[in-house]
C-alpha cells in the first residue's frame, strides 16, 4: 500500500508538471487560433511561425543575449571563484555574503536598481542595457556553481604544480580548469537557463523596441497568445529533450567504457 500510494504521488507530480508542455504542443497543431476548440491538425503554424519577423526578431534577441551573457559570465564567475578560493576565510565570507544579495533579492528588486543605475548615468536603454544585467545576475550562479568543486580539490594539488614550476596561468588552465569543469559546466546551464528564461529584469532594463520571448509573450497575453508561439515552444523543448537525451546517451556510454575498462 505504502509503495503503491508512493508511485501514485510519483504520478499526479510529473503530471502537473507535463500536462500543460503536452497540451501546448497538441495545440501547436491545432487548425483553429482558439485554445478551446480543436478543428483539425495541421502545419500551417509552423510555416507561419518562420515567416513572423516580430517573434523572429525576439527570438534572436533572446538566443544573442543569452549566449554573450553566458559565455561572460561563466568566465567571469569563474575565475572569480579562483580568486575567492585563494583567500583568507574571513576575506571569503565578506565576498561570497556579497555575492548571494543578488541571488536572494526578489528579480523586480534587481531590474528597478539596474533601471535606475542605468538612468542615473544617462545610459540608454536596449540591447546593451539588457545584456548587462544579464551578466550581472549570471556570474553569482556561476561562481557559486564553481567554487564547491574547487573546494573538493586536494590543496596539495597546487602545491605541487607550483613546486614544479608551473606559473599562475599555466596551473589555472592546465590544472586547476580539468578539474572544476563540472561545476563550470553546470553554471554555465545555469546561466543559459535563467538569461533565456528571464523576464522581470529584461523588462525593466530593455527599450527601443528590444524585446526578447518573455516580454513579447507577455505583451501577448493581453489579447491572445499567437499560435505560432506555441509552435516555437514546442521546437524549443524538443531541441532541449534531443540534447538531454544525446548527453545521457554519452554520459551512459562513457560509464560503460570506464567501466570495461
């Protein structure tokens, strides 16, 4: 009885969680603009879909964004985890209870302060701005992504690497990198996820007539959610799920030949 009250709670909770990515993706098939009624199925929306410059142009702005941000911010939270591992304790907790005020502070918070610092310097507002702010709230999911696999790593492995010569720079590509890819690669995901997913700080910190997929869905919602938009949602979640499953299936068969081995 236990297990079976356990599997069913199992159920009812990937449930909740898939039923509307499922419904979305049926519905991106739909002949009819309507969410209510179904009138046939058809492709036409993907068709259509490639020919809206507006949800195209967001796209773009989304993917751009995205990317730069997470590229600079999984170097900067990275080699800033290596500079933080490096110091005094006392010096690391002053740093780190400063890094964790933008990972707990409310995201309307953090656009109205980016909004006001950027019109504070008379900055205009647009796809610079929003990258920015990006960044700004990357690097902290970064670096605490970073930092733990640093702090796993044998400290005599610096000494070491030191002791045989090797500079600064030599160590931290050669041996300090090799090391801590996982949690760089896990912040990087991080960062990807949350600049694509964003949607409060782009807004506030977005303008002439920049728009990314969040805010162009939310200016959607007033009249209507374009059926388009539920065709690209599911061609963005089938990409994901393909690259999920490619990286399982690698991941799988590493440990396989590891294990041959």
């Amino acid at each position: 009885m236990k297990k079976f009250l356990r599997n069913a709670y199992l159920y009812v909770l990937l449930l909740f969680l898939y039923a509307p990515i499922i419904v979305l993706m049926v519905y991106s098939f739909n002949a009819s603009k309507s969410r209510g009624v179904w009138e046939g199925f058809t492709f036409d929306w993907y068709a259509k879909l490639f020919a809206n410059t507006q949800i195209l142009s967001a796209l773009y702005n989304t993917l751009a964004v995205a990317l730069i941000a997470t590229i600079i911010s999984t170097i900067v939270g990275t080699l800033s985890a290596i500079g933080i591992h490096f110091y005094s304790k006392r010096r690391q907790s002053i740093l780190l209870n400063v890094n964790y005020v933008p990972v707990v502070n409310p995201d309307i918070v953090t656009g109205v302060s980016m909004m006001l610092l950027f019109a504070t310097f008379h900055i205009r507002q647009g796809f610079i701005t929003m990258l920015i702010a990006h960044i700004t709230f990357c690097i902290p999911y970064v670096l605490l992504s970073v930092l733990p696999k640093l702090r796993q790593m044998d400290k005599h492995t610096f000494e070491a690497a030191m002791d045989l010569g090797a500079r600064p720079a030599y160590m931290i590509r050669h041996v300090i990198l090799p090391e801590i890819k996982p949690g760089i690669v896990t912040g990087m995901l991080f960062a990807f996820t949350l600049s694509i997913d964003d949607f409060v700080i782009s807004f506030f910190t977005t303008g002439g007539g920049v728009n990314n997929l969040s805010i162009l869905v939310y200016s959607m919602a007033r009249r209507g959610i374009s059926p388009e938009m539920n065709a690209l949602s599911t061609i963005m979640i089938l990409t994901v799920s393909a690259l999920l499953i490619i990286i399982n299936l690698r991941g799988t068969k590493k440990t396989k030949v590891q294990g041959g081995n």
